[in-house]
C-alpha cells in the first residue's frame, strides 16, 4: 500500500500525493558515477597493530592508521616491517635491495628471470629462467643451476597453464617452487608437456599478427606429467619424490613442515575421486601415505583454508565436505582422526584462529541462513558453540590476535553497512560507524529484498530481488535475471546492494539473482547433482525462476533476458537455447558452448572425460539445442581469451548461422577472458543500449553512452 501526506495548500484546500513523490531520485552521477548517494563510504578494515587497535585503510587520505578501541584516536600506522630486503626483477635481471640502499643487481643474462623469491634466512634468492631453476647466493653473487634439462615443454619450477590457471592459481605468476622454513631445501615441481596439445590463440595487430602457442589439455586430452622434487640450497643432485610422473594425477600446492623435516604433499587422480596427503622426505623422497578421501562425486584437491598445522606440532585441522556438508576435523600429523569439531547440515567458511592454551577454534559459516555469514567459536572437542555474531545480517570480521575482541562490518539487502566492535562472548562494546547517509531518507529507490523460489521437486532457491522505483504490482515491468551458475559458486547473499542497480530501477526493470540447487546453499549434497550432469540442474532451476517470474502479474510479457559471463555466459547461451520457451533475451560473456573444450582438470572434476560420459556432454552442450534457438542472444568474447577460448563462440556462431538464426555478436580484440581499458566505456554502452532498445523499448539517453 502507498504512503500519503497531507499538503495544505490554502484552508480549504488539501491534496492527497504520494509520499515518494516528494523524494529525489537518484542521479545518473549517483548511480553509474561517483557521487556520494544514500551511503557514505566506511574505511576498510584489515586486521589488528595490537590487541588494542584495529587498522583501517583512510580512503581520503590513501593511507593506513591504527584506530583504538576504546578512545577511537587514530594513528598513523606503519606495517612491521618482515625484511629490510626486497628482490625484484629489472631489465629482466634480479635485484637485490636493503632498505633505502641502492638496488644491487644479482644476475647478468640476456634471458629474462620470472619470480624471484628470497629463501628465509636472507642468503639465496631463487628464480627461474628459461624454464629451469636457478638461485644466487647473496653474499658472493654467485648462481647456482639446479636443473639444466628445461625445454619449450619441459618447466621446472614454471607451472604448466593448466596448473597455473586451476590448481596452483594466477596469484603465483606461474611459480612452483617452495623454499623450506630452515632454507636448507629446495622444492619445485618439474612439468612435461610433451604429450599436452598445443592450442593456437591468434593475435591480430602489425601487418602479419601472430600466434601465442599454449599447451592446453582440454577435456581428455593428455596431461601434463609431474614430478615433484627437492635440491639443497648450496646446489647438488635432486632427490624425486617417490611418484611415478607417467600416472594420471594431479599435485596440489605442497606445505613444508614446520621444522622442514618433511613436504606434505596433495595428491588427486585424474578422476579426481580419491584425495591422499602424503609426507614426503626431502632427504630419499621417500612418502608416507597420512590421509585418504574417497567420495562418490568428487574431491575438491585443494580449496581455501583446507589444512591448518598447530604448533603443538601434533596434530593439524581439516576442512572437508566428505559428510555433504563443509566442516572441521582435528587430526594428528600421522593422519589418525582425532574427532570432527563441527557437524550438521549447514557449511563452514573460513578459519579465522586457534586458540591452542584455551583450545578454542574460531570460525566463520554459513549456519543460520546460507545468504549470510557469522562469526562462531566451538571447543576443539566440538562441544560448546556458539554465535558471536548477532542479528540477522550478514558481517564481515576482523578478528584480533588474541581473539578477545573482533570488528564486525555488517548488512543486508535493506541496512546499509554499519560497524561494531564485540568481545568474544557476543556482546557489543561500542558501535563504530554507519555508512548510511544524512539525507538517505530524502531519496525514492527501488526496494531489495531476499526471498526463495520454490521448485517442484522441494528446493527452495534464494534469491535477491530489486524493485522498481514507485513500483505499482498493477504495471508491467521488463525483467533482468543475473545468475553466474557454476558449481559451489552462488551469488546470492544478504547484503547491501549499493546504488549500482538503481538508474534501472527508476527506469522500470526488475532485477533479479538467482541460486540454484548446486550453487553452495544445499551443501556438497545439493553441489553433488552436477557431476556428470553439467547443465541439467542448474537450467531446470533457472527455467524454474523464470517461469515464477513470467507469472508475476507486474512481469511484462516477452521481457524477460538472462545474463552471465564465463559459466554465466554458457548459462545463457544455453537459456535461449535449451530453455528458450522461458527466457526471450539473453546477454552472454565468454560462454563455454560445449565441454570438451575447457581444459581437462576443471572439467573432469564434474563431467568425468568425453570418452566416459559421451552422453552427459551432449546434453550439457549448448551445440546440441541450437535448432531451439529463438528470441535474442548477444555473445561478447575477447578474441585471445586463453581460459574459455574464442574457438567456443565461433563454434557456436557457426552452427546458428547454418540454421539461419539471428543473433547479436561483439568481438574484443586483445581482450582475454575479461576486457577492460579502452573496451570499457564501449561495453557498458553496449549493454545500455541493449537494455534499452529490447526491454524498454526506447532509445538510451545520450548522456549515459559518453
């Protein structure tokens, strides 16, 4: 129902108008622009100076500074500083740096050094060049090759792509080398390519372009063969860890042992069911099996904050979604379970601290609703948790070094982000800011709200809902459906939106995300449906949504488009093909189109490989449903993409145009699996223009395409 107030305008004389009437709207500098609007920014925090301070990064000033907790003075702060010594590469030699000193170079090649890394005692800096492993003793500058067998497909201590893109990551810079804690070892991963096919990616600029040679292993291809071995720093024979590289397998990143004694070692088969650490001595090689996983699905090989080591030097804690659900386990370094410390049908998160003396973990999780996260503490022996978080918001925290307090930053989808100290019982000391503005009640904007979407089958799926401005259930509106869709990856929480959405939400859209039932908020048990079946759940969930909104009486008919980039984008493609009697536009980014051509790692773990599952990928390929196709689809892909390949649109491209279907095409040249720099003001236009040509039938304003 609408608000109304009272306007007198003479004694006899009273109009009844809208209250938002007598709100402003958001401006287009407020919305797509940077024009402070309904919040103000709050200062990030990044962690503690002290059990007493907090720090937090000053937006105005660009600068650190220590805040106390009881008084709120602040302080320039100044980080410890770990090492007065700084290595770098420059005109592709290592340098060397003590504090405000002058850069000494360390190397002299023609060749170019990647990733130098000082070994923790200060006396050798590690690199590599040319694709073997070399090092340079400090003091006397002289280098020391530990490997001289590197070729164009033979690395050593340079991750192979498939490595680099999916198990190692981009943060590396494609480096697989380890320094021991005692700095007396060397470990580095040796990577084969010989067998790996060669994906061509063309460059267009100069006259005759040219091509980028990768070895990329696509779904059934041949692998790259790994060894795993260890050197000492002074140079010498390196010792091979007892694997056999002509195995199917995959390595996760290794952890050195406290005391450098031993590498544990992640081991996974290609099939990717079967998880085992292994301790491996860097003296013979020799590995010790210390824990086994085996799940009917698959097992994630290495995922954030999966293994934390206490320094009782006995036992370590694990996080593993083998119960359908992600939660901790304590171990002994030997591999013996000592007892879960958390259970239930609900997901940790994260691992914040181990409070060894008091035996007390602290925790973050997705417990009382799946769209939010909070902070918990829980004995070691599982007994006694407890929330330390508190109402029904979704919070961001900091915890200090002792764990006695923590600064939460904290919101949903209608409180804007506020700020609160509290102790490590739950109760609030103080509140330490409002992001939200003194004239926020002086504006109209689209509501945002969370709420579920039933299927037929029992699942509720969330979702985050923007209205439009003003908005009268009697009207019809376009609607814009956001999804991403790939496994354990959801978007949907309960968080403040910004003002992003809102120019949308004045021009009529709704907006709208959702989950579906393997996105994360139904465990590993819900996230278990995709294997083999890519595709399938995740379409009959989004045909689902949109079927539920198509029957809203405010959705305006044949309006209603689908976006996604990257798996998003293979959504997409395959809601206007597969799913094309729900969704009428669709605005696709660099889609897989059809799964044997993603590389084989990421795509095995789900699918298992072409020659094993030849009919889940064929229903899973958005090949197989172009005589579908209907409505209209926009496809954007950078033409050097090298993690979903060009090759995936054009085969795509080809089979509409064979089928006489029109479709919409926009070409980024250079632009790999993102695209930004001069590309983004013409991306952002492109979209508009979409938007409002095919949904709101009108032409965009001249202003927003500058």
């Amino acid at each position: 129902m609408k608000k109304y107030i009272l306007f007198s305008l003479s004694a006899l004389l009273l109009f009844n108008l809208p209250l938002s009437a007598q709100l402003k709207r958001l401006s287009q500098q407020q919305t797509f622009g940077s024009q402070p609007s309904l919040t103000q920014t709050l200062n990030p925090v990044s962690g503690w100076s002290d059990e007493n301070h907090y720090i937090e990064y000053d937006l105005k000033t660009r600068s650190q500074q220590t805040v106390d907790i009881q008084t709120g003075a602040k302080a320039p702060y100044t980080p410890p500083v770990k090492s007065d010594v700084e290595v770098s590469i420059k005109d592709k030699d290592v340098y060397i740096q003590y504090g405000t000193a002058a850069p000494k170079r360390l190397s002299n090649n023609k060749e170019e050094a990647k990733n130098p890394t000082l070994s923790p005692d200060g006396k050798y800096v590690a690199f590599t060049r040319s694709n073997d492993l070399y090092a340079i003793e400090v003091a006397t500058g002289k280098e020391i090759r530990y490997t001289s067998d590197a070729t164009d497909v033979i690395y050593n201590g340079y991750a192979s792509w498939v490595y680099f893109e999916e198990i190692l990551g981009r943060p590396t810079k494609y480096k697989a080398f380890w320094w021991a804690p005692d700095s007396k070892h060397l470990a580095f991963m040796r990577f084969d390519d010989t067998k790996v096919p060669m994906f061509p990616i063309y460059g267009s600029t100069g006259q005759h372009g040219y091509t980028e040679k990768t070895r990329y292993p696509k779904a059934g291809d041949p692998n790259p063969e790994v060894k795993i071995g260890f050197v000492p720093a002074e140079g010498g024979a390196v010792v091979w860890a007892d694997f056999n590289e002509k195995d199917d397998q995959y390595f996760g990143t290794p952890y050195w042992s406290f005391d450098s004694s031993n590498m544990m070692v992640q081991w996974v088969n290609r099939g990717q069911d079967n998880l085992k650490f292994y301790s491996v001595d860097p003296l013979t090689g020799k590995k010790k099996e210390v824990y086994d996983e085996k799940q009917s699905s698959w097992v994630d090989l290495d995922y954030s904050g999966r293994i934390e080591y206490l320094k009782d030097n006995k036992h370590y804690i694990l996080k593993t979604d083998k119960s359908g659900w992600a939660h901790f386990y304590l171990y002994t370094l030997a591999g013996k379970l000592v007892n879960p410390i958390t259970s239930g049908k609900w997901q940790v998160v994260s691992l914040l601290k181990v409070d060894e003396p008091h035996k007390i973990l602290y925790f973050t999780a997705r417990k009382e609703a799946s769209t939010r996260t909070d902070l918990y503490r829980i004995d070691l022996n599982g007994k006694n948790l407890k929330r330390l978080t508190f109402g029904e918001y979704n919070h961001l925290v900091e915890l200090s070094p002792s764990g006695k307090f923590f600064v939460t930053t904290y919101s949903n989808v209608s409180t804007p982000f506020k700020r609160a100290l509290v102790d490590n019982t739950g109760k609030i000391i103080k509140e330490l800011g409002d992001s939200k503005s003194a004239d926020f009640n002086q504006y109209a904007f689209g509501k945002t709200e969370m709420i579920t979407i039933p299927t037929d089958d029992g699942y509720n799926l969330p979702a985050v809902i923007t209205y439009p401005t003003d908005f009268d259930p009697a009207k019809k509106y376009p609607i814009v459906f956001s999804m991403y869709g790939g496994p354990n990856a959801g978007r949907v929480t309960n968080t403040w939106k910004g003002t992003a959405n809102q120019w949308w939400a004045n021009e009529g859209l709704v907006q709208i995300e959702v989950d579906h039932r393997a996105s994360g908020h139904f465990g590993k048990e819900g996230v278990a449906l995709m294997h083999r079946n890519l595709g399938k759940w995740e379409m009959k969930d989004y045909m689902t949504a949109g079927r539920w909104l198509k029957a809203q009486p405010w959705a305006a008919p044949g309006k209603l488009l689908i976006t996604g980039h990257s798996y998003g984008g293979y959504m997409t493609c395959m809601a206007l093909t597969y799913g094309s009697d729900v969704f009428d536009y669709g605005y696709a980014g660099a889609p897989v189109t059809s799964w044997e051509l993603y590389d084989s790692y990421y795509t095995e773990r789900f699918m298992d490989s072409p020659s094993e599952n030849p009919e889940g990928y064929k229903n899973g390929s958005v090949l197989t449903y172009t005589d579908r196709y209907k409505g209209l689809l926009r496809i954007m892909h950078g033409d050097m993409d090298d993690n979903v390949h060009m090759q995936n649109t054009i085969q795509l491209v080809n089979k509409l145009e064979n089928e006489n279907k029109h479709f919409e095409l926009m070409i980024y040249p250079g632009g790999r699996h993102g695209w930004g720099g001069l590309k983004t003001p013409h991306d952002r236009s492109e979209r508009i223009r979409f938007y409002y040509q095919n949904l709101l039938d009108k032409p965009a304003p001249a202003e927003l395409l500058k």
